[in-house]
C-alpha cells in the first residue's frame, strides 16, 4: 500500500511496515524499519545519508504522538491538525483542510506564528462562546450563587448527554448542532472535553471563593484566555521558550484583557496579580485543557493576597 501510494504522488523514498507471511497467511510478525524502535527516524538517517545532507535541513510533518522523536531530530517540526501530544513538542502547529496550508510556514519558518490557522467562522463562534462566560459573574448577582451553580451543572449534564449520543451516531438537537459547529475537526474524533473544563472552572471558582474574587477568576478565564488563543493566532511571533505553541504576544494580550475584566470586579493590583497567574497557568504545556485551573487559580491568588493586605 505504501509503494503504491508513493508511486501515485511520486515520492523519491517510502517505508512502510512489512509484514511476514506464510502460506498466503500473515503470521503477525513485522519487519523494516518502521517496524523497529524509532524507526522513523532510522528511515530520516537513512534518507539524509543517501542525500547527503544532515537530519537539521529536515522538515517533518505529522500528527500524532509516535512521532515525537521524529520532531526532535529534525530541523523544522509542523504538526498538522496534531493531537495534543504532538502539538507540545511542534515547533508550528498548523490547522487546515488541506495539507497544501503548510506551504507558509515552509516558505517563512522563521516568522511563523507558533499555531497557524485561518480565522474562520469557527474559531469567531468559540470566540464568542468564550466571551460569553463573563455573563455568569451578573447572573449570579441576579439570581444568587447557589441557584447559578445548579443552573451550570445540569447544563453540564444535558451537554455530556449529548455527546454521548454524538458518539454513538445519534444527536441532541441544538447542542449537537452547535458543537458539531464549533469544535475543530480533530475534537470531534472523541468526547469534546474543553466545554466541560470551562463550566468545571466557573462552576469551583464560584463554590469556593467569595462573589467578587470568584467573579475575577471567571472574568480572567473569559476575557483572558480568549483574547491570548486569537491574538497569538492572529500576530504571535515570538514563542515562548517553554511551550512553542504559545506566543509572547497572545499572553501579554490576554494579560491586559484579565486585568480589565477582573477590574469589574475586584480592585486594580489584585486584578492583576490574578490575571497573572491565570495567564502563566494558561501559557504553560499541560497535558489537558487550562480552562478549569485558569479560573480557579486566578481566583485563589486573588483571595489569598487580599487576605494579606
């Protein structure tokens, strides 16, 4: 299948599992290199030694985890539409229909943002879904704290059912639609976590701290967070040392966005203590989604610092 495919798109070089048979049966064992223990990157040493040129002046391209080592001997790593394994160690993350949407970060590595996308109706969607959040810190004014909080958790519920169904090839009307609208290609593959993180950190911020720097920690995850994911997107540069998939300039958007939000809230150098914390939290390579601590840290920061003072 792998010479056959090679040789439709006029690959120079293509490796593939062999298997072993017997009596026209496949005994189960493998052979080749991709076969062995980091094979693919046996099979970039050997394409670098007929080529002559060095594993540094390499690209690579893919999208799952198995191929971390590839991404650490090369010189130039893109995750295409990668899992979130593989997107921690890419040095650009690309998220396209097509794979031709590398082509820029082939012919501008160096000026790329850390994650390329388009803008696209999705991305304003999730965007606005984000934003929206910051509602929650006025219903709990208006109808209390305990009442919101029963109000998040069955919304919570309803929403896992519904994913549930999703999975199993039937649907919830509205929801279903609306996630199916909003989650990118590669969250649709499994249960779409990030909701539920989001209303699992409002849901603790508001249980475990007072209204206002419950309030803060909410309005830090909504304005915050959102604004870091779309301006890194749209004009981060620089990345951040310790996580490639975050730029220096979508943290510091998100962090003047958290003060402002949090300022509604709570006192200005507060504010921005929480937002701090929130947005390092937010910056920082964690093997789930930061929408449930971003909040919840923010918040606790605040509380503890205006015990103090």
């Amino acid at each position: 299948m792998v010479r056959s495919l090679a040789s439709k798109v006029g690959a120079e070089y293509a490796y593939g599992v062999e298997l072993e048979i017997e009596n026209k049966h496949a005994t189960g064992e493998i052979s080749g290199l991709i076969g062995l223990r980091d094979g693919k990157v046996l099979a970039l040493d050997e394409i670098c030694r007929l080529e002559a040129i060095s594993p540094e002046e390499c690209v690579a391209i893919a999208d799952d985890r198995s191929n971390q080592s590839l991404f650490q001997r090369c010189g130039l790593s893109i995750g295409f539409n990668p899992d979130r394994e593989i997107s921690r160690c890419a040095d650009i993350v690309v998220e396209a229909e097509e794979l031709s949407g590398i082509l820029p970060a082939l012919q501008t590595p160096s000026i790329m943002s850390p994650e390329i996308r388009p803008f696209t109706l999705h991305d304003f969607s999730r965007l606005l879904f984000h934003i929206s959040g910051l509602w929650v810190p006025y219903l709990g004014l208006l109808l209390g704290v305990r009442p919101l909080l029963f109000l998040i958790g069955l919304t919570t519920v309803v929403y896992g059912a519904s994913e549930f169904l999703r999975l199993e090839g039937s649907l919830l009307p509205i929801i279903t639609d609306i996630t199916t609208f909003a989650a990118r290609r590669k969250e649709l593959r499994q249960f779409v976590l990030a909701p539920v993180y989001f209303a699992f950190g409002i849901f603790l911020a508001l249980l475990f701290f007072p209204n206002s720097y419950g309030f803060a920690g909410i309005a830090v995850l909504t304005l915050g967070d959102s604004t870091a994911s779309f301006f890194g997107g749209w004009m981060g540069r620089t990345r951040l040392p310790y996580n490639r998939l975050k730029s220096v300039e979508g943290t510091l958007a998100g962090f003047i966005m958290g003060i402002l939000g949090g300022a509604l809230f709570i006192n200005l150098y507060l504010a921005a203590i929480g937002s701090f914390v929130g947005m390092l939290i937010e910056s920082l390579p964690m093997p789930f989604d930061d929408n449930a601590l971003v909040p919840i840290s923010a918040a606790a920061v605040m509380y503890l610092v205006g015990l103090l003072l």
